[in-house]
C-alpha cells in the first residue's frame, strides 16, 4: 500500500466517522477527490455523473472510487440529468448537452441560453413525466420585483430547448427538484429571503402546480407560525416547513420518504449543514408539517442521489466527498435460528 493510498483511506474513514445516522443505518464514503461537486445523476453506463461548480461534470466509478473528468469549461453547473444517452446540465444562464459515446461527451450543444440570472441563476434540472425539461431558475436579487418571468420561478422546456414556458412563479431560489415515484409530483426545494432576522422565513418545500404563485416577493412562509405572512392572496402554500437559513437545496426519495440536503451558511454553523427528512404518506404527500433531522456531521451537504443498491447518496460540497447511507443488515436474533441455519448448511 502507498503513502497517497493510505492517506486516502484514513481520509474516507474520518470522513464517514464524522457522520452521525440514525440507528439502523451506516454511513461510510464512497468518494473523495470531489471539488465542489453540485448534483449527482446516474449515466446509462452505470457511473456515476457529477457536476462541480468549478465548470466540469466528472465521471466516477463507485467500486474503484476512480474520478475521471468528461467535461469541461462549462459555466457554474448547478444541476444534470440523462434522457437516454444524452445529459443535460444547468448552467449559469441555460442549460447545455452532451451525447454519451463509448464513455466520451460528443455532440455539444447549448439547448437554451440568455436566461436571467445574478444573485441566483439556473439550479437543478429534471426530465418530468411527460418528456419535458424542468428548470428552477432563481430570482435576481434578494426581494424585488422581476422584470422577467423567466426569474424565480420554474422554467419547462422541450428537450431540443423550444417551446419554453414558466410554468410556477414566486420562487426565490427555486433549488432542488425530484420527481416522486408513484405520483409524478414535481417537489421543489425553495431557499427564502435574507433580510428578515435570524429566525425567519423557513426554507421550504412545495409540490408544483402549473400555473401557481408561490408568494415571493410579497408574502413568505413563518417557521414560527407555520403559515404564510405578507400579502398572500391567491398564494400556494408550501407542503413542509424547513429551518430558516439553512439553504434547502438537493431532494430525493428514498425509502417512500423525502431528503432534503440543507448546506448551511458560509460563515455560521447555526443553521443546516445537515440531512432532513419529510415522511410521505400513501399519495406522496408529507405526513409532518416540519422536517426531522436524519444525518449530521456533513461540512456542506449539497447533493442527492439515490445508487442501485439502494443507498442514499450525499455529496459534500465542502469535503469534496460522496457519503453513502444504507440501512444495517438485520442480524439472525435467536442463538436456535443460527443453531438451524448451521444445520441446514451441513446438509
């Protein structure tokens, strides 16, 4: 064993050590090496594909833990998602492809460019149920009022970038989007304003209905209240309430349930830095008005995925690390089942 390999062993498992799961579960690192890493999707090659904010989409193997570069130069990816073959990642002011060809990116092209964007710009895009790109595309500023509809709010798209709608409005900061399983829900993770103490408003979490406001910039959901305050007419309420300030950015379902990757803040460990979790019931809709704390420990925890062995992915954007979080494999309780199975095995 090398220097470097043992450096990056003894890494990986203070980094998993850091990370306290409930009971009944582990966590431990499936990769390191990460800059910044953004969002998370699984290619059709079975690797997987993560954005860095550093301008790349890099290519990992988890059973070699092997980061390989694919792409390049691409402004601030926040977000990616695979159609077949071809990814789309979200950029600063749009969204860009690629063709998957024999492990290399072919066939570049910007699918939608020119959107607005400042203090926020374009999150995490998805492909919905009907074979459209969906966008959360963030508001310019704190709290103002938009010029362009295409600010704070959701963008839908077709794949060739034409026919672009904004399909929900009032936004702030429109950043995680999941599609649930059973319903085809489109849930998105909303960042709230700054300006309004320490104690509010609460992040939230709300299920996208075309054609409604969510109420920025005029009326904001109370983590205190567990309600809309302001100007709040005709404004679709949130599903689920989150901790003011903590930056509720990457979902996913897992397990039936919704995980919500809170990044925190840059200066103060105050709020976030954590995984929540919102219990669904049998329609897909959350059974708890307020997020639970499920895993802590992260630095800044910014992206979900969910692996074909059915393991949760967190991508730390402040260790560069992958976290994987499974449940434990229940162990034969009765000294007589083991007796028997010892039996059987003798046969």
């Amino acid at each position: 064993m090398t220097l470097a390999v043992a450096a990056a062993l003894l890494a990986a498992g203070s980094a998993a050590a850091a990370i306290h799961v409930p009971r009944g579960f582990r966590a431990s690192v499936a990769a390191t090496g990460l800059t910044h890493p953004t969002a998370m999707a699984f290619g059709p090659d079975g690797r997987l594909y993560v954005t860095e904010d550093v301008g790349a989409v890099v290519a990992v193997d988890l059973t070699t833990r092997r980061v390989r570069p694919f792409q390049r130069g691409l402004p601030v990816p926040l977000g990616l998602a695979w159609r077949g073959r071809t990814l789309f990642v979200s950029v600063s002011g749009g969204i860009r492809s690629v063709r998957l060809d024999h492990g290399a990116a072919t066939a570049r092209r910007t699918v939608v460019s020119h959107l607005p964007y400042r203090l926020h710009q374009q999150d995490n895009v998805v492909v919905g149920r009907d074979g459209r790109l969906y966008l959360g595309s963030g508001s310019t500023c704190d709290v103002c009022r938009e010029r362009d509809p295409r600010s704070a709010a959701i963008l839908s798209l077709r794949l060739d970038g034409s026919d672009v709608r904004a399909v929900a409005a009032g936004l702030r900061n429109p950043y995680g989007l999941a599609v649930e399983p059973r319903t085809g829900r489109l849930f998105v993770s909303v960042n709230g304003q700054d300006k309004l103490g320490d104690s509010e408003p609460a992040e939230s979490v709300v299920v996208l209905r075309p054609g409604a406001n969510y109420g920025w910039p005029r009326c904001w959901p109370s983590r205190r209240l567990l309600r809309l305050v302001g100007s709040c007419r005709g404004v679709t309420p949130p599903v689920a309430y989150l901790e003011p300030h903590s930056s509720a950015d990457g979902i996913a379902f897992w397990h039936g349930d919704l995980y919500v990757a809170e990044w925190g803040e840059y200066d103060s460990t105050r709020h976030g830095r954590k995984l929540v979790r919102i219990p669904l019931d049998r329609r897909g809709l959350p059974r708890a008005r307020v997020a639970s704390t499920f895993a802590t420990g992260f630095h800044h925890p910014l992206a979900l995925a969910v692996d074909p062995g059915g393991g949760l992915l967190v991508a730390d954007w402040g260790r560069g690390t992958i976290v994987r979080i499974a449940a434990r494999m229940r162990r034969l309780r009765a000294s007589g089942a083991l007796r028997e199975a010892t039996r059987l095995l003798s046969l």
